[in-house]
C-alpha cells in the first residue's frame, strides 16, 4: 500500500513526512521522527511506556496509527525539557530516585503530566490511580509516588509564574 503523508506538531515544533499507513505512532516518532524516548514494551496497550500527550492528553501511542495523529499536537517526553531545564516533574523524579533502568520513565512522566494537569491537587489516592496505568519494574512505585506528590505544588507555582509546567 502506498505511503500516505502527514503533518503534525511535535513538542511545538511542525513536522512532517511520510509513512504506511498501518505504522504505529510510537514507530513513526522513532523510527521516522528519530524522537526514541518514548519507548515501545508490550505493543499491547497494557505497559504505558509509550504513553505521550495528543492534543493535551495522555496516549498509548502503540495504540495509534501515525495517520491517526495528522492534524495533531503530540507532546512527547523530548518537550519536556526547556532550554536547558529540567521540567519539575523531572527534577522531582531525579531528588525522589523516581526511576532505577529508566524504560517506564518517560511514560510514567508523560501519565504524571497529564494527571497533574487535570488534577493539580491530587491526594495520594488519586496518583496512586493515575500512575496504575503504567508498570515498573524496579522501583517499588514509593519515589515514582513522592516524586509526584512533590512535583503537584512547584507545577501550580510555575503555571503562575508562566514557567514550564
Ligand atoms: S508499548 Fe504501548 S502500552 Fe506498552
Ligand atoms: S524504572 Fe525500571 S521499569 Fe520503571
């Protein structure tokens, strides 16, 4: 089958290309995009470690065709950072040793983001929800959770300050 064209923004950045039209997002940001942060685990929709924002919102992006995502704002683990900076969740997963291999991180951040946008506030209850669609392997959750918990409060103060939140 012929490749079809799309065009996306990605991390604020227009982009564009080609690709067949059955290749899964999470390839097509890999593969075509060479943005390998999101990670591909189970292929299945189950892991989270590919999860990214599409137009605003948390995504398996194994879940999704590439043709499904033209038109669309992707947010991915890459826009995290800003000119040098680490993002608060990032900082806080770094001071609550949120992460150990690091294969789950940048979809558990991507989940973390999208919870503590539409949550700011959350009680432990409510991140202990959010983040249960992502697996770890290897942490035990308990700094993936505080580092959350930490990061809530600094992301409404640079929300108001006009920061990277
Ligand atoms: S790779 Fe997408 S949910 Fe596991
Ligand atoms: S840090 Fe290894 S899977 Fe989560």
């Amino acid at each position: 089958m012929n490749d079809v064209a799309l065009r996306l923004t990605v991390n604020g950045q227009p982009r564009e290309g080609r690709c067949a039209p059955r290749k899964l997002l999470v390839d097509f940001l890999r593969e075509d995009l060479a943005l390998t942060g999101t990670h591909v685990g189970c292929e299945h929709g189950i892991c989270g470690a590919c999860t990214i924002l599409v137009n605003g919102e948390a995504a398996r992006s194994c879940l999704m065709l590439a043709v499904q995502a033209d038109g669309a704002e992707l947010v991915t683990i890459e826009g995290l950072m800003r000119d040098g900076v680490l993002h608060p969740l990032q900082e806080a997963f770094r001071e609550h040793h949120g992460l150990q291999c690091g294969f789950c991180t940048p979809g558990m951040l991507m989940t973390a983001l999208d919870l503590l946008h539409v949550k700011p506030e959350p009680t432990e209850a409510d991140v202990r929800e959010g983040l249960s669609a992502v697996l770890c392997r290897c942490t035990g959750y308990h700094g993936i959770l505080k580092a959350v918990q930490a990061a809530a409060p600094r992301m409404v103060t640079a929300a108001h300050q006009g920061r990277n939140a």
